[in-house]
C-alpha cells in the first residue's frame, strides 16, 4: 500500500506542477474542441437540444422525435447548401478567368481558423470564459439569449487566440474572445425580433458573430432609404414577386429559369464553336438547381416541425422553474438560411460577388471555401428589411466589398500566426486567410483600437 501510495503522490506532484498541469489541460481541451469540430452544428445543435429536453420535457420519447426532426432537416439543409454553392463553381471559374485576375491569397476557410484554435494555448481558459460570460450577462439581465451553438464559439476562441499570438499576454487573448462574446450576445438580443417578425421562429436568437453583425448595416440602409423622399415608397417583397409571377414563383420553374440562364451565363464563351452542346449544358443547370429549390423547403419544414416544440419546452420549463422573463434560444443561421427569399437573393449575390472580388481596388482573396457563408450573411441583409428584396440587395452590394476587404487585411495575421507556429506555404501563394473567420468586422474594429498596445510586440 506504502508504493501505491507514493506512486500516487508523485502522479499528483507531476499534474500540481505547472508544466504538467497545463500540458495535461491543454491536451485535453483540445482534443475535445477537435471532436466538437469533427461533429459539427449539423450534429452538435440537435444533441443539446436532446440532452437538455431530458431535463425540460416529461415525455422522453416526443423529445427524442424533435431532436430527431431538428437533426434530419438540418443535415438535409447542409447537403443542399453545399449543392447550392458548388452549383455555381463553373461559373465562378467562367468569370474568374474573364477577368484575367490571379489571387494570390487562398481563402483556407475552416481550415485556416481551426489551425489557429487548435493550435492556441489559452482555447481552454477562453472556452469556460465565454461560459461563464453568458451565465453572468443573464444573471445581470444584460442578456436574454442561452447560447447553444457552441460550435460557433469557435469565432470567439479565433479573435482571442489571435491576440494571444500577436502578444502572449493570456488575459489579453481571453480579454478580446470576452469582449467579442458579450458584443455578439447583445446583437443578438437586439435582432431576436427580427427573426420572429420575418422567419416567424418565436424565442430563437443567432449569436453567430460572423454573420449576425452584419445585420446593424442593413437596419442603416433601410434606416437611410426612409428618410430619402420617394426612395422610401420603393419597396419590392419577395411575396410580391411570387404573386405577380403567379405559377413561375413555383421553386421547381423558377430553379430551372435561374438554372438554365446561369448555365447560359457559365457557357457564353464556347457558343461561338459550339451551340447545342451548352444548351444542353444550360438545360442540365437548370434541371440541377430546379432540384435544389424544391427540396430546399421540405428539410426547413421538418427542421422546424421540431425545433418549434424543442424551444417551447425550454421556454416553458424556464418560465415554471426559473424566471418570468423571455430568453432566447441561440442557434447557428442554418436554421433561417433555407428560407426562399435568402435563396433567391443568393442566386444573384453569389456570382456576382465574384465578380465584385475580380474588379475590388485591395482586394487580395477569392471566396472559395468559405464561399457558403454569403446565404448565411444574406438571413441578416433581408430579415432587417422583411423581405423587401431591392433593399436586401443594395445591404448585400456594401456588405459584400466590406468583407473582402476586411478579409484581405486580416490575412497579415493568419500569415504571422502560421509563420510563428511553422506552418508553411506553397509556393504559389503569399499566404492564406478565411473569408468567414476573416471578414468579421467587430473584431477588426477591435484590433485597430488594440493597434497602439499590439505594436509593442509585433
């Protein structure tokens, strides 16, 4: 018993010491966040939603159903988007190549912003600040939302691990991932209504930060329009469309028109040799998104067949056991990004999102792997203007150039975080940033305040 004893002494000396302990912790933070990752919101939201109906439901099996439901339309959700968003690739390269432009800053996407998660020291101290955060702005009632997507912590976790990298002052790090945090919440709050009024979901919020920031340059911009005569009677709603155009508002014919014109669009070059083999390439476009539209709406539906009932539970159980006061449920935008308005809009904002990339003065990046966020921005670009497409559209023409150049600018750090850590290039490229890490302008801001005290060890 005496040599268990002093081999378990030891064991415990070795974890008190510092080194061992933070390795230790280290370690295990961040072989959790990496299965976190691995699973992604798709998986994570519904699993929350289950674990904490146990607790909030008495009937175990309805509970099992809606997490079922909520998990079945945002898988089915995922796929399309990601269908919707390679749909336009040909068409990408087409304009890409028209222009004659070489990027020579890669978007990595995820990739280049989990690099920099994983490989931070402080991920564990930033992940129980952001916890503790929340609890506390709820308990100060200086918020109303429950965050649950944890998967998209991962955006505060990047700001902090940034910081810590430009100046290894650990506070500093956790310091900035709070600060984005807590901002983010209170957006949240304040566009909460917003999501009930136009996508009709009653106690959700998105405190995603990347795409709900931008929902503040939309309210200016429909702010601006209506206080300029005659251009605040300028109004085109989506519902309005779908009445005038009568049987070809239907997803199936439209997806097909706006397939079929992108195809012509993707093809324009080659009708000059060959005519029958594009429009048969276009028709195949057409068929392809018609496909896309009409399934689009079926996952929604089975998404909020369960996500309704999932928050009314929580809702009600938190209005029995806990407080009187409203809260929200925070979810990742997927949950809204299905909606055929943000569809429709992004049939014409993704391509021609390109083609501001190619003509952009600063501009070093192409959306690429991140190029999926722009539905996830455009929730935020039209539920401020319910629905009113013109003005969702002109949200979209400045949005769209702020996060090119935001994410351009940002790629200076990707650059120097990967070069302290040994990450490499290839040498056909300059270095690397993420359009959905990167183009976050609330933590911009923050670095250009942050400038003076960051240059001290830069």
């Amino acid at each position: 018993m005496k040599i268990y004893a002093s081999i378990i002494k030891k064991f415990l000396f070795y974890f008190k010491s510092e080194f061992g302990y933070n390795v230790f912790l280290m370690s295990t933070a961040n072989t959790i966040l990496l299965k976190v990752i691995e699973i992604g919101p798709v998986i994570l939201i519904p699993l929350i939603l289950l674990l904490i109906g146990f607790v909030t439901t008495r009937n175990p099996l309805k509970n099992l159903l809606n997490s079922f439901y909520v998990f079945a339309g945002m898988m089915g959700m995922a796929i399309m988007l990601t269908l919707f968003v390679n749909f336009f690739e040909p068409l990408i390269k087409t304009i890409v190549a028209s222009s004659g432009r070489i990027f020579i800053i890669p978007d990595a996407g995820w990739l280049a912003s989990k690099e920099v998660i994983l490989n931070s020291p402080i991920t564990l101290y930033a992940i129980i600040a952001i916890a503790a955060l929340n609890l506390v702005m709820l308990l100060l009632r200086l918020t109303r939302t429950i965050n649950i997507d944890l998967w998209n912590w991962s955006i505060f976790l990047f700001a902090g691990s940034m910081v810590f990298a430009i100046t290894e002052i650990r506070w500093l790090g956790i310091l900035a991932t709070g600060i984005i945090c807590a901002i983010t919440l209170v957006i949240g709050d304040i566009y909460a209504p917003y999501i009930e009024n136009f996508y009709g979901l009653k106690g959700i919020s998105n405190p995603q930060t990347q795409t709900v920031i931008w929902a503040p340059v939309s309210h200016l911009v429909n702010g601006t329009f209506n206080r300029i005569p005659g251009v605040r009677r300028v109004h085109v709603f989506y519902e309005e469309i779908q009445h005038k155009l009568g049987i070809f508002s239907e997803p199936m014919i439209l997806g097909f028109i706006l397939g079929f014109i992108t195809g012509l669009i993707t093809k324009y070059r080659e009708f000059s040799s060959s005519v029958w083999p594009n429009i048969l390439y276009a028709l195949g476009a057409g068929l392809g998104l018609a496909v896309i539209m009409i399934l689009m709406p079926r996952f929604v539906n089975i998404m909020y067949k369960g996500l309704y009932p999932a928050v009314n539970n929580i809702k009600d159980f938190i209005s029995r056991r806990i407080t009187k006061r409203e809260l929200y449920i925070g979810v990742d935008s997927i949950v809204f990004a299905g909606h055929p308005a943000v569809i429709g809009l992004s049939v014409i904002v993704i391509p021609l999102s390109t083609y501001i990339a190619t003509i952009l003065p600063g501009n070093k990046i192409l959306p690429g792997a991140d190029l999926i966020l722009i539905p996830f921005i455009l929730v935020w670009a039209i539920a401020p203007s319910r629905g009113d497409i013109f003005r969702s559209f002109i949200s979209a023409m400045i949005i769209v150039p702020l996060t090119l150049w935001i994410s351009s600018d940002m790629s200076n750090l990707f650059v120097n975080f990967f070069a302290k850590y040994g990450i490499e290039f290839t040498e056909s490229v300059k270095g690397v940033s993420s359009y959905g890490a990167g183009s976050n302008w609330l933590f911009w801001i923050l670095l250009q305040i942050l400038k003076p005290l960051l240059n001290l060890f830069t």
